[in-house]
C-alpha cells in the first residue's frame, strides 16, 4: 500500500534535501526493499511516497532531514472540535497499541485558532478516545520519553496528522556524548557540507576545519566520503509500529552492514583534520570520532586559529562554524584590561575584528587554491574578513538567521571591492 510522507529539514535546506533523498531512491538496495518516489520540496521540508518501507530507507540514509512522518489523515477545519473528530475517525490501532505512552506535538502557519496548546489536547483526546472504541483501553501520556509521537499541523484551512516513524530526531546519530557549548546539530552540519559540494566518494580531497570545537563537521565529513548510513548506530520508531516490515528492514540494514565494512578499508585514504585552540574540544572530537566508528585516529592539533598552516599538501575544502553571539577571546587575554577605555560592546567588537583580520591574513598567505566555508550568525563576515565572498546562502541555526558564506582563496587576492556576492 502506497502511503505519503513528509521529512521536515533545518530551514534552508529543503532543495539540499529533495536533492538527498533522490539519490537514495536510487540505491540499488532500496531501489530493491524499498522505492519510493520524491515530490517537490516545500517550506519546511519535503514529501515523498511509496511502500511502508520507504520511511526505514530514509530514516537510515537521510543524512539532512530532521525526522520521517507518515501522513495518516488530512482534512479542512474551523475549530478544535474539527481537529478533535479528524484524530477520533483514525484508525490509530492499526500502528499501536493501548499499551504504548503517546505524546501529541503541533504546529501551525496562519492558524485561526487561539491555543494551540488546547488543539494539542483535543488532537490526544481523538486519538484516546478512538483507541478506547475499537479495543477497550487507552494509551498512557509521556511527555518525556513516549512510545508513539503524532504530529498535527494546522494551516489556515487544513489540519494534517501525522505518525512519527523516527522517535528520537534524526540529528541524534547515536555517536555524540560528548559536546561543546552551542553544538552545531549533525543533520545541519551534514546540510551545510553538501552545500560546501562534500559528497560520498571524496576519500582523497583534503578537509580541513580549523574550528572544529567537539568534531561534528569532522565526523559527518568522514561518514558522508565514506558512504556509511548516518542510522546504522541507532534504533527508530517504526521498528515498534504495527504492521513493520521486518524482511526489508532487515534487507536495508544488511546492506548498511557492508557499508560499513567497506569504510573500514577506505578510511587510510581520508584526508580529514581539525583543530581548535582548546584541548578539551580537541579530547571531545577524538572521543565522538571513535564512538562514530571510525577507524583509525582523527588528526588534530592544538592551534589558535589566527597561526594555522594547511595540514595537506594539497589544496582542498576548509569548513568552519566559528563563534557567534558570544565573545571571541584568546585564551588567557583578558580583552578588557587590553582595551580598558572601551566600553565592553566596543571592546568585543575591536577584539573579534582584530581576529578577523589576522584570520584573513593567514587565509590569504597559506591556503591559496583552497574554498574556504564559513558558516555564520554574524552577517558580517566578509566585511570583518575583508574578504569577498563567492556565494552566500541564507540558513537558520535553529531560530538563528545564519549565512554560509564561500570564499575562493588567491595568494594576496580575494580583497573586498564592493558589489553584490551571487547568492545560491
């Protein structure tokens, strides 16, 4: 039976993501256990339908999407009233049981309705009463740690319903326990490196992250040049559902078994490295580099970012979240008994241009040939770096309004003339 579904992603990378999810439609081994066909993105996200078994493809390939819903209904509606009949007419105890927990999440664009918190209730109370019809009990409420999430999502005239088939969102791997303050989400890192053009196969193009604070953008680098499935550490919702296809399932985690296998002899090749003026980042990245299940040691080295040399002879991608919103200090400088006649805004402003400029300067005179990514909240980046950019791409940090800025490196080149950057 063809059932539709919907993957939402980080804002920014719906086109990224519609982009993914068609080349997974083409693995020969989903082509094989799981088809599916992709639809065109919308905001938010993007569609896709096919057999059950589409939702465990992409839940383990999906290296950009946030989770994977199944649409289970979709109707117009003028009340809460109406949400709560659309949730009582499912048929919800073809996917659970009474004795699974149930936690109801919504969302709304334009909705006319004053409480979405109340809609959310009413959503619970269908899906509760519904259950108690067809087979005499209810499922408890988890909040925290549920068995079965639904999601509701109310447009100015339509109400969606949607079982999740994740769980826990796609972002959490199974790898990272260790982390770094503000940590970039691994599905957003993911996004942001196949925007950077990082694809499966770069196994000899050099990558170099010279802030790479606990290592994600290291270890997505690894995982995606070596093909390994972002879900193969992990279990997901589906798998607990009604109805689960076990043989596809089983067919689709064999063939991420020889995935693995496989990166296991490619990963000598890797030319991936990191640094950061911190010891304790560096730990955390070597730490989550070994709990991906990456063989071998990550290279990293100790090194303020204003005096890093490139780590491979070899031209190639360098790629960085430095830090925004936040001070950008030196460890040990005490920037205010440096600049003690500033007020302590113009001190930080002085002190991340001062960076800024150093930066570009090391940029300019040692990583000629290289395409250097800076992934940023702090819009202006260029005009700190006094560098112009060759692209920009507008993302969001969660709530966050970022850009993803690409800078061409020239020995001596690259100075900011004025004009406008094409944007992607």
């Amino acid at each position: 039976m063809t059932q539709a579904f919907f993957a939402p992603c980080p804002r920014g990378l719906e086109s990224a993501l519609a982009e993914e999810l068609r080349e997974i439609a083409q693995y020969p081994a989903v082509v094989a256990a799981a088809p599916f066909q992709v639809h065109r993105e919308v905001p938010g996200g993007v569609p896709f339908s096919g057999e059950m078994a589409a939702a465990y493809a992409v839940n383990l390939h999906s290296r950009i999407a946030s989770r994977v819903l199944l649409r289970v209904a979709q109707r117009g509606y003028r009340h809460e009233d109406d949400v709560y009949a659309l949730a009582r007419q499912q048929r919800w105890d073809q996917w659970f049981s009474p004795d699974e927990s149930l936690r109801v999440d919504i969302t709304a664009h334009k909705s006319p309705l004053h409480s979405l918190n109340f809609t959310a209730l009413r959503v619970k109370d269908g899906v509760c009463d519904a259950m108690r019809e067809a087979l005499g009990a209810r499922p408890s409420v988890d909040t925290v740690s549920p068995d079965v999430r639904i999601y509701a999502h109310l447009t100015e005239f339509d109400c969606t319903l949607y079982l999740d088939t994740t769980g826990e969102p796609l972002f959490k791997r199974g790898w990272r326990m260790e982390k770094g303050e503000a940590p970039l989400k691994e599905n957003l890192a993911a996004g942001i490196l196949r925007l950077a053009g990082w694809v499966q196969g770069q196994t000899d193009r050099p990558f170099f992250d010279p802030m790479c604070g606990s290592g994600t953008f290291l270890v997505e680098a690894a995982q995606v040049a070596l093909g390994l499935p972002p879900g193969g550490a992990r279990t997901f919702a589906f798998e607990w559902l009604k109805g689960m296809d076990n043989k596809a399932w089983q067919a689709l985690r064999a063939d991420a078994q020889r995935a693995k296998e496989a990166a296991a002899k490619g990963v000598a090749a890797l030319e991936i490295a990191g640094s950061d003026i911190s010891t304790d980042m560096l730990a955390m990245a070597d730490a989550n580099w070994q709990r991906a299940g990456l063989p071998g040691e990550v290279r990293l080295k100790q090194v303020d970012a204003r005096f890093v040399q490139p780590p491979f002879a070899t031209p190639g991608v360098m790629l960085m979240n430095p830090p925004y919103g936040e001070r950008i200090a030196v460890r040990g400088e005490q920037r205010r008994g440096a600049l003690p006649e500033a007020p302590r805004d113009e001190a930080e402003e002085a002190a991340a241009n001062q960076f800024a400029s150093a930066f570009a300067t090391t940029l300019k005179q040692h990583f000629a040939g290289w395409q250097a990514w800076v992934f940023t909240g702090d819009l202006s980046i260029p005009k700190r770096l006094r560098l112009k950019e060759s692209r920009r791409t507008p993302l969001y940090n969660g709530n966050i309004e970022c850009r993803l800025f690409r800078f061409d490196m020239v020995r001596g080149g690259n100075r900011k003339e004025g004009g406008e950057a094409p944007k992607e």
